[in-house]
C-alpha cells in the first residue's frame, strides 16, 4: 500500500487535495452527518415556500449542491469557490463560479439561503466580519445563513460565530457545538495511541486531509451516533455543550411596510 495513502495533503497540491476531499466528502461519515444537519436545518427554515435561491460559499467540489437543489421548494442553487481546481469538479448539472466569501458576486437581496460551511476559520483577520457582512448583503429580508466553523481553539468556535452573526445584523435560531459524543471518542482514542497514523476514525480536522474514508465498525458507530446528534440539533433544538464543530443558523430580519414606513 502506498504511504502516500495515508500522508496528510494540503492545498500546496491542490490536483491531489481536492480529488481526496471529493471522495472524502462522498463517503467518510463526518462530512455526511455534516451535511444531514444542514440540509434539515435549511429544509425546515424554508418549509412552505417556492422560488428559493439557495447559496454554497466555499463550496469546494459540491457535494452540498445536489442535497440543496432536492429540499421542496429550492428553485436554483449555486456554488461559490475560490479555488479554480475544485470548481472543475462540480457536478455540471450545477452552477459553481470561482469568487471569494469576502466579496460575492451576487446582487444586494437576491438570495434565500447562504451556507458557507468550514470557511470563516481560513480566513485572514477582519474576514469573517466581512464574510458575515456579505452573507447579509445578498439575502434578502427573512433569509437564512447556515454557517459551520470548527474548535474554539482554531476559529472562535460558536461564540465568535454568534458575535459576527450579531454584529451583521443577524438574529440568530440556532447556536450549537456539533460532533460532541464521535469528537470525544476520536480525541480519546488519539490520547490513549489506539489509531494508527492516518486511520482516521475521528474528525478531519488538522494539517491537512486525512485518507479519504474511515472504514470498521468503529467509523460506522461514529457516522450513527453524530447523524444522531444532527437530527437531535435540526429536529427538536438539541444544543450541544461541546463538540468538533460549532454551527449557527441565523437569519435577517424581516421588514415590513406599511403607510408609515418601514418597521423592523
């Protein structure tokens, strides 16, 4: 077997980086359970509604694309990316342009729904303000933000998450950790020199990708356990007190207008 197999790649290789991350993304259980809670969570927040125009930002090879583009009532989805190799990657049946979460190429009020989903930690100091604030430019009134960072140690983690969100105008829905139960049994399991380098049985965060799936019993308790908690999180409000992954929902005020103006 290769060792290359196993290595870690970065985005110094990006040919390599995103051919892993799409195949990580297709079938690791930690993407997938990722995405159930988002989709739910967008799903729920536009239940009854038609003409939706939902938003990927960073959305690498677009594997969220096709999970939005199915929830009743999504009308057009479209991905945004700034790096030119994963946006060669993207299903052709969807739209991706190559533009940054720090200036979208969108119009003022003109979308439903933003996810932007493990991209405001990459960010240089003063970006996910400005993310924030974009993400508010372009929905319209009532819309919503589906944003997902990583550990407080790294990003801010949830609280840092709620601040921008505020500080942009937001009202936030939802507010919680995410992977707690998998992301102590990972870190547990790496504490006690259990895994193997690379085996990647826990989350993908750190230097680099890891192997692009994790396969064993092990994983497959994992990918149970955090699609549960992501169904306990979109369906009956869980919070979780600790975890992975932070991830807020938040969305921008509605306006209405009547003869003595607007009031919001």
């Amino acid at each position: 077997m290769d060792p290359d197999d196993f290595a870690p790649i970065t985005l110094d290789d990006p040919e390599r980086y995103f051919a892993r991350l799409d195949a990580f993304e297709a079938s690791h259980w930690w993407p997938r359970a990722m995405r159930k809670i988002v989709l739910e969570l967008v799903g729920r927040a536009i239940a009854g509604r038609s003409g939706v125009v939902a938003v990927d930002v960073g959305c690498g090879t677009g594997r969220l694309l096709g999970g939005l583009a199915a929830i009743p009532g999504v009308e057009a989805v479209l991905g945004i990316e700034p790096e030119p190799t994963a946006v060669a990657r993207v299903d052709p049946r969807f739209s991706a342009i190559r533009a940054s979460a720090l200036n979208l190429p969108l119009r003022e009020a003109s979308v439903d729904v933003v996810c932007c989903l493990d991209v405001v930690q990459h960010l240089s100091p003063g970006g996910a303000e400005r993310a924030f604030a974009e993400f508010a430019r372009v929905l319209r009134a009532g819309g919503i933000a589906v944003v997902r960072g990583n550990a407080e140690r790294r990003s801010g983690g949830l609280a840092g998450l709620r601040s921008r969100a505020r500080e942009a105008g937001f009202e936030l829905e939802t507010a919680t950790h995410l992977n707690m139960i998998p992301g102590a049994a990972s870190e547990l399991v790496a504490w006690l020199g259990r895994i193997q380098r690379g085996a990647g049985v826990g989350s993908p965060e750190g230097a680099g990708l890891p192997r692009e799936s994790a396969r064993g019993g092990g994983s497959r308790l994992l990918g149970w356990i955090a699609e549960g908690e992501a169904r306990a999180v979109a369906r009956w409000g869980v919070v979780l007190p600790w975890g992975h992954g932070s991830l807020i929902t938040a969305r921008k005020p509605r306006i209405d207008v009547d003869e003595k103006g607007p009031r919001g």
